[in-house]
C-alpha cells in the first residue's frame, strides 16, 4: 500500500457565509483518518450562469478552471451541501453544468462521497438522490453507503463558535471518512 498520503477535496454546495453544511465541512478536515488530508475547494458562490454563448465569447471562468484543476489533482471529493426545494441548490448545479463542460472532464472516475444537511428531519436525502443522477452522467464513483444526511443540523452545531458538537453526528463523519478513504484506495 502507498505511503502517500489521499488528498481529498470539500465543494461546498452552499453560499451562506454561516451555513450549517460549510459548519461540517469545515469540521471534516479534523475528522480525516490517518494518511488522508482533506482541503476546501474555492467558493461558488461568484460562478456566472451557465451560458454556452458566455462560454463561448469568454471560455470558462477562472474559478470553475481552478477548482476543476483542484479536482483532478485530488483522490477523491466529497460534496456537502443543503437540499433546496427537494433537490440540489442552483449554485451548486450550476458550477456542475461548468464543470461538465470542461474537456478531460474532472469528475470523470473520480470517487465521491456526498454528505447532506437540512434543518428538516429528513436531511437533504431528496437531493443526494437527485446529486447521484447527476454524477452517475458524469461517471463519477459515487460511493453509496454509509450515507450521511444530517437531519436538524441546527441542533448539532454551535453556530456562534461555528463548530459541529453533536457527538453521534462527529463519530458517524468520522466512520464515513475512513470508508471513503478505503473507498478511494479500492476504486480509484
């Protein structure tokens, strides 16, 4: 087995400065099992539209290159995100619709874990669902289980320290890090 540490990379399907998905992404870093380094990807939240004609007057914005780049240099992602109106929020779709465009597609084999949060009971499992259709056209890994839908995040963060606190959801993230990065070394 290599000794080289997996790098993983965290997009953010959120653009909420304060968001309880940026809370557990920003906690995963700590939670990483040993040999696996987890790092943020840059924001979404200043991506245009989609637009085939602003693609093709201006070619792809800086940010979408950037974290494309980052993706193909990463051993695996991991999706965080919130669930809007039962499926995956507009920014978040949006810089997947970039992204896709891209030649020597990023996600392409790359394995992906997806990690969901919802102030409702359920905890975003409608977009996970809809998130896998996208990534399964893409041809992405999407590793399937343990799957992480935090439901009443809110009541498992401390919003003004920023921190994830609620200890069965911090073990369960943990166990599912370790999964992934067996997950990766296995399919990637």
């Amino acid at each position: 087995m290599s000794t080289t540490p997996l790098k993983i990379v965290t997009l953010l399907g959120s653009l909420r400065k304060a968001s309880y998905n940026g809370i557990v992404a920003d906690t995963l870093p700590e939670l990483a099992p040993a040999g696996v380094i987890i790092e943020a990807l840059p924001s979404i939240r200043d991506i245009p539209l989609y637009d085939a004609d602003l693609q093709q007057e201006s070619g792809f914005p800086t940010r979408i290159e950037e974290i494309a780049q980052k993706i193909r240099e990463a051993d695996g992602v991991i999706i965080v995100t919130p669930e809007y109106n039962y499926s995956v929020p507009g920014g978040l779709k949006n810089a997947i619709d970039w992204i896709s465009r891209l030649p020597e597609q990023p996600l392409a084999g790359k394995p992906v874990a997806i990690q969901t949060c919802s102030m409702g009971p359920v905890g975003g499992a409608r977009c996970q669902y809809h998130l896998r259709q996208i990534l399964v056209f893409l041809d992405a890994y999407v590793m399937n289980k343990p799957e992480f839908m935090g439901g009443v995040i809110q009541s498992k963060v401390d919003e003004q320290r920023g921190k994830l606190t609620d200890v069965a959801t911090i073990e369960f993230l943990g166990k599912q890090l370790s999964v992934f990065a067996d997950y990766i070394r296995r399919v990637g």
